[in-house]
C-alpha cells in the first residue's frame, strides 16, 4: 500500500493476539523493508540477461521493482500480463505469454495465500529457446534446464520470505495461549529484529508474572505460617527464585531502644551479629533514608571515602538492602548480599524487591500482631 507517512510504498506484516477465549486483544504489526524485499526479489541465477523476478499482490500492482523496467512499477498500475492475472487470481503454474513488457516470456508463477503475494519469475523466449533453434534436439534439454533452475528459484525465494513469517506467527500464536517457554529464531534480517523485540517482551513478561507469584506466595505465607521465623524463611525461599539470596537478612527497628535486631539471618560467612544501634553501616543508611539501596564497587568505595559510613562483618563484592515500609513507619529492613560476584543484583531487581519489601512489612506487623495475640491469650488463660 502507498504509505502517507513514508511518503512511498510500504507493506507491513500482522498477526492478532488472542485471549484463551479466542478474543483478539491486539495486532502485532512489523514494517518490512521494501528495499531488502526487492533485493531477495531480484536474486538471479546469473546465467541469462533477460532473467526476471518480481512480487505482485491480488490487485496486479507490483510489490517489488522488476530488475528490465527503469521505470518506478511498484503500486503504479496494474500489470496486464496473462501470467501475472493467473497469479493474482490465486494460481500457480508455467506459461508462455507475452510479460508486462508486451514481450514473449516464459513465465513461472507461484502464489503465496497466506501473504497475499504471488511471485512471478520470467525470461525471454527468445533468450531461452536460443539454444533449440541453434542446435536442434537440445532444445528440450536447454529449456528443461532452464525451467527447473527458474522454478528452484522461485521455490527458495518463496521458502526465504514465508518461512520467518511462518515462524514469527507461530510464536506469537503460541505467546497469545500462554506458551511463553519456546523463543523466536532471531536473525540479522527485519524479521529477526522483530523477534529479538518479541523475545525481550517474552522475558519481561515471563519475570513479571514470577515477580507477582512471589508476592502471592508472601501474602498466603502470613496465613499457612504459624510464626515469624516460617514467614521469614518463606519470603527468603520465594524471592530465591528470582534474586540470589543464599546471604540475606531481615533486620528490625525497636523504637523505643533504638536497636537493630536481626530477627533472621542466613549468611555463607557471619554469624548472626546482636543487636546493635543505629549507627553508620548500610543497613542503618537504608533504615534512616527510607531508601532502597543497590551497592556497587564504585559506590561503596566513594560512600567510605565520604567517612560516613563503618564497615561491618565480611565485605560483600554485590550488596541490596530495602526498607520495610508499614503506613506508620519503616519496621526496618531487607538485604541480600553476594560475597564473591559483582553485579549480581540490578536495577529491576532493586524496584522488585521494593516491592517485596512493602509486603514483607506489612506481613511481619500482622504476624507479630498475631503472636502478641496468643501471649496475652496465654497470660490470660495461665491467670485464671
């Protein structure tokens, strides 16, 4: 079709997204490149002058350029030519007609339903049946030659466009059904740029729904949990799934002494350390600030400098830490820490276990609401 905004011809490739109830939910369109569409067009064996190739769509109009005309064809006019009508009309075969140059050719035509395009490829009769009139009985051999070279060249340009559409709708019929495991084949072509583009959609959308399992599993923990320790040792395993977390810590904040108690710890190096004021380290940073915090070499290295900030157990080379935020105050914080690798934790990490945080908070409140509960119930019942 003549594109407004390209200001020229331009054709686009689409495929709808459906829900598992078959409701179309969005298109996923690409742009393909006319330029290299009419380069794989045009390929030829080489072996004759008057070798021809082109694309033409139901309306006769020429998709790519033909390589005999100077002349601009593409979505211009309707082509006339009797093997180009039988193309369009949804045929496949071999003809001997005058081409759209009104000059005799040998024609092999194959139509292609599912793009709606059909791919004519010719040369002139004159040309190919040279050799018969030269030599007699060759002609049957010269121009069987002839034909299959033309028509195997017709089958492969035919597989090289079909084949990543093939696939490209493949995989999104298979994402629109929520088979999100198996990625798209990428290559350098258009094509391949579309799938590299699906694909990273494909991830994100795979780690969003585990981000969210995560925070489902943390939720339910405060009721299957019959205490704190379970709760924590939960919200540890979970997040595993996603963050290393073979080194992490929950430490919580005591107001009315000022003290950080590490209520759970899992740690390769370090005991568990008692409790401590609020001082200078990181943790004490995340839990002033009210601020997540994503510790690199670089940083750590300048924060020292700054004389700000004292060092605390075994020096860890990839260090996370997020508050534990309730609507009345930070309860304290979560941190998880990798003592040998650098970059393990990044900024989607950081905004993920924001989140978790906020969770984690809200969930350690009620269970400690809940074990405050039963005391007094068994201060009570001791009593009487």
């Amino acid at each position: 079709y003549s594109s407004v905004d390209l200001k020229g011809p331009a054709m686009t490739a689409a495929v709808p997204l459906r829900s598992k109830d078959g409701r179309v939910r969005a298109v996923l369109a690409a742009q393909l490149d006319l330029a290299a569409l009419n380069a794989i067009a045009q390929r030829g064996s080489g072996l004759h002058e008057t070798e021809d190739s082109f694309l033409v769509n139901t309306a006769r109009f020429m998709v790519t350029q033909p390589r005999l005309m100077r002349e601009a064809m593409v979505l211009r006019r309707p082509v006339g030519s009797e093997a180009v009508r039988r193309c369009s009309a949804g045929e496949s075969g071999v003809i001997l007609a005058p081409n759209y140059r009104g000059v005799p050719v040998i024609s092999v035509y194959r139509w292609m339903a599912r793009q709606e395009l059909g791919l004519v490829v010719q040369i002139d009769q004159a040309e190919a049946l040279a050799p018969a009139r030269a030599f007699g009985q060759s002609l049957v051999l010269i121009s069987g030659l002839a034909l299959l070279a033309t028509a195997g060249l017709a089958f492969l340009l035919a597989r090289t466009i079909i084949r990543p559409l093939r696939a490209l709708h493949e995989g999104v019929r298979n994402f629109a059904e929520g088979k999100i495991d198996e990625p798209l084949p990428e290559s350098s072509d258009e094509l391949g740029l579309v799938a590299r583009e699906f694909n990273q959609m494909r991830a994100r959308h795979k780690r969003e729904e585990a981000e969210r399992q995560v925070i489902s599993d943390i939720v339910q923990g405060v009721i299957t949990t019959t205490n704190l320790d379970e709760l924590l040792e939960l919200t540890r395993s979970s997040i595993g799934k996603l963050l290393y977390t073979e080194n992490c810590f929950v430490a919580l904040h005591d107001p009315t002494t000022d003290l950080l108690h590490f209520e759970f710890w899992v740690d390769q190096l370090d005991a568990v350390p008692p409790p401590e004021l609020v001082g200078e380290g990181f943790t004490s940073y995340v839990l002033r600030t009210d601020q997540p915090l994503l510790l690199t070499e670089e940083l750590k290295a300048r924060m020292y400098e700054q004389g700000k900030f004292t060092k605390s157990g075994s020096d860890s080379a990839s260090w996370l830490g997020v508050p534990l935020r309730t609507p009345a105050r930070t309860i304290g914080v979560l941190a998880v820490q990798h003592y040998e690798k650098e970059g393990v934790y990044t900024q989607r990490d950081l905004e993920f276990l924001s989140s978790v945080g906020d969770q984690v908070a809200m969930a350690i409140e009620r269970k400690q609401a809940e074990e405050k509960l039963k005391r007094s119930e068994a201060r009570l019942a001791e009593a009487q």
